[in-house]
C-alpha cells in the first residue's frame, strides 16, 4: 500500500542512495568513535587508575594524569587553557584549610603516646586485670584496642604495639595463633573508625560536613564494633577453651589494692586526655583543630610525668607526624589538579550520569560505592582513596538525597574492613612484620576470617539502620 502512495522517480531514489551512502559512515563513525567530550573524561580516569596500580605514587600519578589530559584537551579544542591559572588558588586553598590541620595534631598525640610506651603499659595493666577470666587476654586487646584507636587515630601505630607487646604473651600462654592475630589486627583498625580519627576528619574535608558530625555518628558503630569482637572472644572462650585460657595464677598473684592503683595510674590519664579531646567537640566548646592541638599537649604532658619525654621519643613523633602530614599535602595538590582538569573535560557530568542512573537508585550507588571503595583498600591507602573516590561519588550521593554524615561513617567503617582483607590487607601486613617466626602467614589470614564477618554485620546493620549514626544529629 505504501509504495502505491508514493513511488520515487529515478532521480529522487539516487539522491536517497547518495545521501544514505554519505550519512551511513558518518553515523556509524560516531556509534564506534564518539566525539571526544564524550570520551576523553572517562579515559582520563581509566588512565590515572592504570598509574596507580602500576605502582606509581599515587599523588604524581593524579598530577601527571591532569597535566598530561589538559594538554590533550587543549590541543584537541575541548579544554580552556585559562582554567590551569585556577590551579595555584584551589592549592593555596587547600593549603588554608584550617579543618584539615587537625591531621598533624592528632598524628602528633597518638605516635607520642605510642614512642612514650603509654600504649604499652595499657596493654599490660589491663591484661592483668582481665587475666583471670578465659579469653581475658583477647579481651584486653580489644578494650586497650578501643582506646589506642581513640587516643591514636593510626592503624599502624595500633597494630605494630599490640602486635609486638600482646602477640608473645598470647602465645606463651596458650592462646591459638589464629585467634591471637585476628584479635590483635581487628583492633588494631578501629582507629579507622573511632573518633577522633584522622580517616574521618579526612572524610569530612571532602564530604563537605562537619567533622564533628562525623565524630558523634561514628562513635557508636565503632564502639558497636569493638562489643562484637569482646563477644566473639568471649563466646570462642566459652566453646573451645583450650583456645583462649586464663592466666595461670602465678602471673596473676597482685595484690587488689596494687592492681587497683596500677589501673589507676596507667588507665585514667589516657582516658581523661580522651574525653577531654572528644567532649569540648562534642560539646562544641572547641572545633576539632582546637581540639587536637590540645591532644597533643596533652600527650607531651602525659609523656613528661611518667619520665618518657625523651630526645629520641620526641624527635621520632616530629619526623613521623612531618612525613604523614607531607604525604597528605602532596595527595591534596595532586587530586586538586586531576579534579580541576576532569571537571574541564565534563568528567564530573559523566560520573555523576553513571551513578545516579544506576539499578536500583539509592542502593544501587551504595553497592558500588562500597565495592569500588572494598576492592581499592586492597592496593593503596584510606587517604587516597579519600581524594579519588570520594569527590566522585559524593555529589551522586546528595544528587539521590543520601544522608552525608552516615555516607562518610559507612565509607570508614568499609575501609576498616579492607585493611583485614586478605591478600592485601594493610593490617595483615603490619603484623607479619612484627610476629614471631612461628606465626606463619596463612594463620593470620584464618585468624581475620571471622573478623571479616563481624564487620561485614556491622556493616549491614549500619546500612539497616541509619539511625546508629543519626541519633545524635
């Protein structure tokens, strides 16, 4: 019927073959070669992954990326050369970031009170305090872990003291291999996730909230976290014993009144430092800068009266909080200039696209986020996945009205999880550095396997119940 109403002449039906045999080609050649504003953000970011995972520092590989795709974008017409004379002002904005000077302060107060051996002593006084009860020295770990991560903020710090002071003693007194590692590693990265910690304050900076916030809505799901791994030890004590004894009564034989004064002495100034800390923000009495200046000299003063301030503690804390705290400035030059140059390449657009159409909306993005963040704390640190994963995701996130508060305590606590996480797990590398020969790799890898789970809970629950971080907001 239809060729009935129109019948093309020859001349009309030649000009329909030309232009289909012009127009063809062109339509196919943008279906496999799309225009480059469509292409060269998503490469730009390919690319700087590739960097990354080759081993290149991760602050030289975002830096080079942009300048290597700026130059791109300029000669292909696609990138404005006037937006690089942004890049020395977005620099020295960071630079005057007041939030983000609270990150030398509290790496100055945990490694003091780490190079002071105040963690150590923590470690022993509760371990006999808690020594008469099956399973009391996995208990300690956790409780003295708890606080390490309160008083410290630093992973490594955590799990090298445990590992170096609680790992023997476990051992020589029976405890499983596996059970003693896992403990020790597992508390060693609540500092991820307890306030004040330095993951989070980062996490504030580049969400855009309040970092004390972030520290009143992370507060019970890491002290949740802690009372499922005291629970674990106790019920693994319960079961099977022969895994986790009590001390034998000779090493136990103190007198209450001595014990007592010991908890005393050792335990209440680190725990006043802590509160002190933690309430004036809460409290609101002091921003968290303020906060961690006071922390650390606290910690100065803590080490002075018990005789621990020496030259070489001192100068070691200043060398390692200068080289932290470099490290964290040069990640910020290099992630300001790759977000400068993706955004001028519409990277933003393209991100923000891909996440906020994703399956499932809300949950969809959530599933990403968390696996993208999982699978990177495999190969690199909390803080450059800060500066790379999140100024990408966050604004999906309040695109699609997600609480960015209880997004940052769930990106904590996810990173917490990817520091245990064999075969590149942070923390299994830490104590492999410091156990004994007799505690080999593949123990430590069983050991983390229930832990992994307990933080996979704790995840779910928090994913379940939002309101574990937003009560107090």
């Amino acid at each position: 019927m239809i060729h009935r109403l129109f019948r093309p002449t020859r001349a009309t039906r030649r000009s329909l073959l030309t232009g289909a045999a012009l127009f063809l080609p062109l339509s196919l050649g943008s279906l496999i070669f799309p225009p480059a504003d469509e292409w060269l953000g998503p490469l730009m970011f390919v690319g700087a992954l590739v960097l990354i995972f080759s081993g290149y520092p991760v602050a030289f590989a975002l830096g080079g990326t942009a300048l290597v795709f700026a130059f791109i974008g300029i000669e292909a017409g696609m990138f404005d050369l006037a937006l690089l004379l942004a890049l020395p002002d977005r620099t020295f904005g960071v630079m005057s970031n007041y939030t983000l000077l609270a990150v030398p302060f509290f790496i100055f107060m945990g490694t003091m009170l780490e190079k002071s051996r105040l963690a150590e002593d923590l470690l022993k006084t509760i371990g006999m305090l808690f020594g008469p009860m099956r399973g009391g020295l996995a208990l300690a770990v956790v409780f003295v872990g708890a606080l390490l991560a309160a008083a410290t903020g630093v992973v490594g710090a955590s799990v090298v003291a445990m590992g170096m002071i609680s790992l023997p003693v476990m051992l020589r007194y029976g405890y499983s291999h596996e059970l003693s590692a896992g403990v020790i590693t597992a508390s060693g990265t609540l500092g991820q996730i307890i306030p004040p910690s330095i993951v989070l304050v980062v996490l504030a900076d580049q969400l855009g909230v309040s970092v004390g916030d972030l520290f009143v809505g992370a507060l019970v799901p890491g002290l949740l976290l802690a009372g499922l791994y005291a629970v674990y030890a106790v019920g693994v004590a319960t079961v099977r014993p022969q895994v986790a004894p009590a001390l034998p009564k000779s090493e136990r034989d103190v007198a209450l009144g001595v014990l007592f004064r010991r908890v005393l002495l050792v335990m209440l100034p680190p725990l006043l430092l802590i509160l002190v800390v933690l309430g004036s923000i809460f409290a609101g009495i002091a921003t968290p800068t303020e906060a961690g200046a006071l922390g650390a000299v606290g910690a100065l003063v803590l080490a002075a009266l018990n005789r621990r301030l020496t030259r070489k503690a001192l100068t070691e804390t200043m060398d390692e909080t200068t080289t932290l705290t470099s490290m964290v400035m040069v990640l910020l030059i290099g992630s300001t200039a790759f977000a400068l140059v993706f955004r001028g390449l519409n990277g933003d657009l393209w991100i923000e696209d891909l996440l906020t159409n994703l399956p499932g909306g809300v949950i969809g993005l959530i599933l990403v986020a968390n696996l993208a963040i999982f699978i990177l704390g495999f190969f690199i640190d909390f803080f450059e996945i800060a500066f790379i994963i999140i100024p990408l995701v966050a604004p999906a996130a309040t695109i699609l009205g997600i609480d960015l508060v209880w997004f940052g305590v769930m990106i904590g606590m996810n990173l917490q999880t990817s520091f245990l996480t064999p075969p590149f797990g942070f923390a299994l590398f830490y104590l492999r550095g410091v156990a004994p020969p007799e505690v080999t790799t593949a123990q430590i890898y069983r050991g983390v396997v229930p832990f992994i789970i307990i933080q996979a809970i704790g995840l779910l629950l928090l994913v379940l119940f939002p309101e574990i971080v937003t009560w107090g907001l």
